[in-house]
C-alpha cells in the first residue's frame, strides 16, 4: 500500500513491489499537493513499468527526479518541459514513443519563429536532448541521433565592460550612500558572484573562524568559498550592522527584508546600484552580473588560468567560460598589442599630419 509524509519541501513517499517496500523523495515543486503525490506513488506502485506509451510530460518528470536538480536548475528544466509539452499537444501527440530528433528540430524552429531568444532556446535543446538520450537508454524509442540537433550560433554580446576606477567608485558609493548593501556589492565586484546567491544566505554560512562562506543557494551545487582577512572584515562589519539594526538572528538570513516580505526583491540591488550609476555620472549599463564578466576576463587576461576562475566565481564548465564570459577590453588589447610590437627604428621620429602622396 502506497504511502505519503511531507517533510519540507518534498514528499517522501513509499510503495511496494512484491514483498520489497521502496523509498522516493519527490519535489512538492512537482507535486504541490498531497493528492499529487499519493497518485505518484501508486503510479509507482501499479504503473512503474516504463513503456512506450508512457507521456512525455511524466517521462521528463522522473527525469528530473533523478538528476537530484537545484532549484534554479529544477526551475529552467520544468520551463523547458512545460514549453515541449504543450509543442508535443499542439501536434495531438504526447508519447515518448513519438520522440525524435527531428521534432525537437521542428520545436527549436517554432520557439524562434516565436521571438524566444536563442540562448533559451538552447538552454531547451540541451534539455531535450539529455532526456532523448535517456529515453533511447530505455528503449523508450528505438534510435535518438543528438548530433543531428543543431544549437543556433551564439553572437557573444559586445559588453562595456565598467573600468578599475569605476568599480572602485561605486564601492565607495555604496559604503557612505547604502552600507547595509555594501558586503553584497564587495563580494559581486571582486568576486562576481551571482546576485542571487546572497538574498537566501544564512548568517551561520559564514565562519570567521574557519575564513569560509557556505553558499547553499548556488546555480549548480553548493559550494565553500575561502574567504580572506578582508572578506571576513567586509562580512564582520556588516554583522556587526545588522545588530545595530536589530535584525540578527544566527539562523536568520544575512539580508533579512528591510520592510516585509520572506526575502529582499530579486531588483532591490540593481536598482540601488542603478541609483549609484547616476550619483556618480556613469552613464553604462552597469548590472551587477556585468560584475562577474569583468571578473572572468581579468583573471584570465592575467592568470590565463581558466582553474583560477573556477574557483573564485563558482563557475563549473570552461566552455562557458570562454564562450560568454572572456571579452577583449581596451587595457587587454593595447598588452596584447605591446607584447607583439617591434621596433621599426621610426618611434622617435614625429608623425606627420598628412602622408606625403608619390608624384
């Protein structure tokens, strides 16, 4: 007999084959309600069988069970299923026996043809195609050819990169103008880590003994960053902030809301850092992700240690990393340009206002 427990943010749930009681955790992001999740488990119970017949949509689902997702991640893959799900419905078709390359092939034209930008849609294939190649593991379809899926090329964005001095400026800013933000910012610009994975921190993620910061709401995986002298004194300061302010609490968040809600809005730092541009007379775009570009490309313009990059942003995958993080700015290539000059014996010699022309 199947069985369900809440326990947090998921369900555990049990069920039997034969004489063996089996376990699962399953996501109340799947499974919202209790219902949701007895029906699974009996499905599991009564229907655990795969076959060909068996939905894309609970196909997908179990899938994702398995990769054992973070929440940024669990979020993008069931955006991605939803939009396939609903591709696969318009064409009164849902099985996985119906799953090729060449649908996701048609769907990758559709989205486009639906103004979704091309790295969603990439974002989708890849999906798509780590559930074909597990489908086609299954024997769930007879033959799954992932070379014949074709991402759309990627046009690197020409990024205005903020200068040294820029950076330095709107720090400064944010220590006299918005303290309470300023350990936020401090680690985004030297650091580039992502903006989100401040507004759900703890303050017991940060261990002044040890010199360490756990962060558990990473895009990936959690992750422990070591810390030095200076960062254990930004976040040491901004503790000792948070007292002043009343709103310490060892389990509580490191950025509690100023005025209501469970976190600080997604927007609250870009907006102040915004607010900051203008202040200071900067007139770029400045995002605080723009933060993590800069980052990247000086610490591989003066380490050319992709290794390094890793381990101080968080980032998992080089490919990434050079394909959309690693720009030329202005100061790399006038060193590149000096490390290739030579001396043609004409540099102390004037340069004339106009080239003479041959009679």
């Amino acid at each position: 007999m199947a069985r369900v427990v809440s326990r947090g943010d998921s369900w555990r749930i049990w069920w039997y084959v034969g004489k063996d009681r089996k376990f699962a955790s399953i996501s109340k992001t799947i499974f919202p309600k209790k219902k949701d999740a007895e029906n699974e488990a009996h499905r599991r119970e009564f229907g655990g069988v795969l076959t060909k017949d068996t939905t894309f949509r609970d196909f997908a689902l179990q899938v994702l069970e398995g990769k054992r997702p973070s929440d940024r991640t669990r979020e993008v893959f069931l955006e991605t299923v939803n939009h396939f799900d609903i591709f696969m419905r318009g064409r009164s078709i849902q099985f996985m026996r119906y799953y090729s390359e060449a649908l996701i092939n048609e769907y990758k034209n559709e989205a486009k043809n639906r103004d979704r930008s091309s790295s969603s849609i990439n974002r989708d294939i890849t999906y798509l195609k780590e559930i074909g190649k597990y489908a086609f593991s299954k024997q769930l379809i007879s033959n799954f050819n992932e070379k014949e899926i074709k991402e759309f090329p990627f046009i690197k964005k020409n990024w205005i990169l903020p200068t040294r001095e820029e950076r330095e400026r709107i720090l400064k800013w944010f220590k006299t103008n918005e303290p309470y933000f300023y350990a936020w910012m401090y680690f985004i610009i030297t650091r580039g880590w992502r903006r989100d994975e401040f507004r759900t921190m703890l303050v017991k993620d940060f261990s002044f003994e040890n010199e360490v910061l756990y962060i558990q709401k990473a895009k990936t995986e959690p992750r422990a960053a070591k810390l030095t002298q200076e960062d254990c004194r930004v976040l040491n300061e901004h503790i000792i902030l948070l007292k002043k302010m009343k709103k310490y609490n060892l389990d509580g968040l490191m950025y509690p809301p100023l005025i209501k809600g469970n976190f600080i809005g997604s927007e609250t730092l870009n907006n102040r850092l915004k607010k900051a541009c203008r202040d200071l007379g900067i007139t770029k775009n400045i995002t605080p992700h723009l933060f993590r570009h800069w980052v990247v490309t000086n610490i591989l313009d003066n380490t050319a240690n992709v290794e390094v990059v890793k381990a101080i942003t968080g980032h998992k995958d080089s490919q990434t990393i050079f394909k959309y993080y690693a720009h030329a700015t202005p100061e790399n290539v006038a060193k590149g340009l000096e490390i290739t000059r030579v001396d043609t014996g004409f540099l102390s010699k004037t340069v004339p206002k106009t080239v003479p022309r041959k009679e």
